[in-house]
RNA sequence: GCCCCCAUCGUCUAGAGGCCUAGGACACCUCCCUUUCACGGAGGAGACCGGGAUUCGAAUUCCCGUGGGGGUACCA
C-alpha cells in the first residue's frame, strides 16, 4: 500500500479537446492522488507542434475543471518542478540525451529516411521483421566527418539491450517483453526535438513521478521506457495500465460514435458530475456496489485493485440514467440556472424566478439532458399553441371533447389560478361534475388544447404557470 | 506477420478453489401507482467463449485454440 510521496501525472497532447478516454485516465490519477494523499500533476505534451494548439489546451483545462479534476502542479499553477510543457523543456532531454551518448547508451545515427526505408524493404522481402540494425552504432570518424560534410543531421538513438524485461503492473499484472525484438530506438529527432518515448521518461523522472498510471495502449511503451530509466541509473515508476474506452461497436471510440470530448458532452448537458460519475465506474467498481458517488467518495473507496483490466465500453444508456438522477436531486434553483443557457429562444422575463423553478421542476423527471429543456417546456411560452392535426383527430373533434372543453371553460372561470392546490381540487370538483366520463376522457382533451401535448407536466402546474387569459384563449380556440 | 493485453447477463461489473441453483446496476419485459409522459415501487427474463489439464471439487489455477483490443514511426 503506498503512503508516502505518490505523485501522479496527466499529459495530454493538446492535438484535439480532451477526450472522454484520457478523462478517465486522469480521474483515476487523481482519486489515486486523493486517496494516498499525493499529488496530482498536469503536463501538457506538446512536443509536436504541427497538432498542437493553444486552443486544445484551453479546452484541456477548462474541461478538466469542470469535472473537478484540479491539479497540484500544471503550466498554470507553476510548482517546484515548471515547466509544465514539453515544449518549454527542450534543455532537460539535450541534457539526458547527452548523458545517454557520454555512457555510451545512446549513439548518433546518420541514416537517411530512404536508408531505413530501404532496410525495411529488404526485410520484408526476406519475410523477417523490421529491427534497425544498428549500423551507425560504430561508426569511424571518416565515416562521421563524411555524413557531417553531406551535411545530413542526425538523430539520437537509444541502444536497447537484448533481454526478458518483466516488469509487474498493478493492474495488469506481470507482464513480460523480449526486447530483442525491438531495435535501437530514437530519441531525439534530428530536428533536436525528443520523441515521445524519450520525453516522457525525462519528465517523469524529473517530476519525480512515483506512479504510471494511463491506458493500455502505452503497455508496448513501457519496457523501452524502462529501459531508458535502467540506463539512467533512477528508480523506476511504478506502472498501471487502464482497459481502452470503447464504442459500442467495440471499436475505438471515434467521433463517428457521436461525442467524444468531455466538453462536448457537457455542452449537450450531461452534468459534469455525472459525467465524472460515469467515468468513475468505467473500470472500478465500488466495494459497496453502490453507484451514485461522489468523487470525494469515490477516492476515499479508490484502490487499483478494484480497478478491472478489460476494456470498457461507452454506453449511452447509463450515463443518461445517471444524468437524470443527478438531474432529479439538484437543488431546483441550481438546476433551473443551469438550464439557462438552452433556454435562450424563449423570453424567460415574462416569468418570475419561482415560476420558472416551478416550470423546469414540473418536467424535470423527464430531463435526459439539460438541452432537452427546450422542447419539454415549449408551450409555457408564447400566447397560442400548435396541434398537430393527429393529436386533433385523436383528442379534440369529438363532440365529447368539445362538451368537455366548454364545461371546463366555464369551469375555469373560478379557479384560483395562484394556488397549484385548490387547483387540484378544483379539478376534482370539475370530475366529479363530468361524470360518468372518465378522467382518460377529460383529461387529454384539456391537456391537448393547452400544450398541443399529448403528454407533459401536472395540468394544475400548466393552469397555474399559463394563468386565466392564455387558459381561456387556448380553450377557446379549441371549442 | 510479429509482440503485448483482455475474455462472467445486450452493457458496466461482483466473484481472488467449495459461501455460485453466479450477485448488483443500466437497458429490456410484466404488474402496481397515476389526469398523460415520466418518476417511484414490486416482479421477470438474461452470462461464466471452446477444448484439455490440475483437484475430492474450477467462473476462479495452468496449457492450447478462438474472438476482441492495442502496439509495431524522426505521432503522442
């Protein structure tokens, strides 16, 4: 179990708006951080500058945040070990690049593209893998001087020693390589730049990062990482290797699956502490087995162990559910706020605050997502409403309906439309006086020529909200 | 191709040799509540990928298949 000095690290590449994957990879560095005490660090890996954008990491940070994620260390907040950019660390990889070649763990090589392209066409031919073979690893100083002179610029690479690497993950298990089967690999470009593998190592070195945590698709990373550490002479991390996020195809989840960045999500109203919810029980599982958590609880319940190893899938069925808990049990004020910003077609300043707290209460056990409020409270607004001609035949024609609707009206005349109870009882009243007919014979017919709905909030809420004019307007023009 | 990871209801998962006639949640179906849609409540259906081996006993351990995923870059 640890306990002592767990530092743990997101390092998104800025090259698109975080992704719901890379989310959950850094909740779960951060439950981890929260629950052992440690600290949470954000890196942003821009060290290809051709995707990188500043846009990107805006977006890192700004949905970060939303689901509550803070970091103790990041480009923002500074901390002991800034930068917290790749790209603003070029001295510390010329520095342990230099380190490599001075121990004789790395070497420059002079190879051309075509060269190593040329290589791999001869191994293909020969029907064996493609290994570099090393062949710049002893070169003569003539040879040297001549590539200078041609001026070719080199790259660094790192020579991998041939041998069973197993290193123990602790969610994965041991897991075992041959690095014999990997060849020397580079790491600095010869653009002067370090690759991702060398970068990584570097930075998490020098951030003092005790423990690895992110998906599985960086397993085959690992033991060449490891290896740099090995010739470094440092303490290795500790490593954990989460299951991919899925698509519901068991494919990678693409933007053809719908959203995938997290602030995609939110736009569309998925509260970001469901979403985080979601993301949470996307690979662990609480030992209570119960699933509405907060992240404070989740991190007091967090261990590795619990973590499961295989891939998960995203589903969409869930994650609405739980939006609609989340929804049901916000505090009605902070709910109606948050519906704000899709409610912008209507003119909200004909209602008072606690009407329009009473209107968005009265649906909200149908909300999915915030952006549905729109539709779900259409007829509260504006004088009139639409009917569709199917909703007419079926509800509004029949002489019945039409009897109803005029008895209503003159009914409603005496409602006290402040009073959502009296209401009620009024209507019982109304009923009562319309036997033998039936509710499922009063009710549609009053609900459709007030919402052109055939379904919606409690009527009382609606006759309330509406008041006497638009009540006797809308019935009217039904009669 | 080669290397690595994974394999329990449709989905997320519980399960660390007997507690499993395999548990929960979402989704689905039925019923109840009800002025509608929902919400809520009560039930139901639904899974250990296949084959060997170990063992008195295997969802759980080990092999071999099969399937899915990832990697195989001067991308991260």
């Amino acid at each position: 179990m640890p306990t002592q000095n767990i530092r743990v690290r997101i390092a998104p590449s800025p090259s698109g708006n975080l992704h719901v994957g890379t989310a959950r990879t850094a909740l779960f560095n951060w439950l981890y951080a929260k629950k052992y005490n440690g600290k949470f660090i954000l890196r942003i890996e821009d060290t290809d500058a051709e995707r990188s954008e500043e846009k990107y990491v805006q977006n890192i940070f700004d949905s970060l945040k939303a689901i509550g994620l803070n970091w103790d260390e990041g480009p923002d907040v500074g901390g002991e070990y800034a930068p917290y950019k790749q790209s603003e660390r070029q001295e510390f990889y010329d520095k342990y690049s230099a380190k490599l070649l001075e121990s004789g763990h790395a070497y420059y090589c002079w190879c051309t593209q075509e060269e190593l392209e040329a290589e791999k066409e001869l191994a293909k031919q020969e029907k064996r893998d493609f290994i570099y073979s090393g062949k710049c690893k002893n070169l003569s100083a003539d040879q040297i001087e001549k590539y200078k002179t041609e001026g070719r610029k080199p790259v660094v690479r790192f020579s991998i020693p041939p041998k069973k690497l197993k290193f123990n993950d602790l969610i994965k298990g041991e897991i075992e390589f041959d690095t014999a089967l990997t060849g020397d690999i580079v790491i600095m470009k010869s653009n002067g730049t370090p690759t991702y593998n060398f970068a990584v190592v570097i930075d998490d070195l020098e951030m003092k990062i005790s423990h690895i945590i992110r998906g599985e698709d960086h397993i085959s990373n690992t033991p060449k990482q490891i290896l740099i550490y090995e010739a470094l002479g440092v303490e290795v991390p500790q490593f954990a290797h989460l299951g991919m996020i899925l698509a519901p195809d068991r494919s990678k989840l693409s933007k053809r699956h719908g959203a995938t960045a997290v602030s995609e999500f939110i736009n569309q109203g998925y509260l970001p502490e469901a979403f985080v919810n979601f993301l949470a029980f996307l690979g662990w599982s609480s030992p209570d087995g119960e699933e509405i958590k907060s992240p404070e609880e989740i991190a007091n319940l967090f261990s590795l162990d619990r973590v499961s190893s295989n891939p998960a899938i995203f589903e969409f069925d869930k994650l609405n559910w739980m939006n609609g808990v989340y929804i049901r049990n916000l505090p009605i004020r902070d709910l109606a706020q948050r519906c704000g910003k899709y409610l912008g077609k209507y003119d909200l300043s004909c209602y008072s605050e606690s009407q329009l707290d009473l209107i968005i209460d009265s649906v909200r056990k149908n909300l999915v997502k915030l952006d549905e409020i729109s539709d779900l409270v259409s007829y509260f607004f504006g004088e009139d409403v639409n009917i569709d001609n199917e909703l007419k035949q079926n509800v509004l024609i029949s002489d019945e309906s039409k009897k109803v609707l005029a008895d209503f009206l003159e009914f409603a005349e005496n409602f006290d439309y402040n009073n959502i109870e009296k209401i009620h009882e009024q209507f019982d009243k109304f009923r009562e006086r319309m036997k033998p007919l039936k509710p499922k014979q009063i009710m549609p017919p009053i609900r459709a020529a007030l919402t052109g709905l055939n379904h919606g909030a409690d009527l009382a809420v609606i006759i309330s909200v509406l008041g006497k004019d638009r009540v006797t307007k809308r019935i009217k023009a039904n009669l």
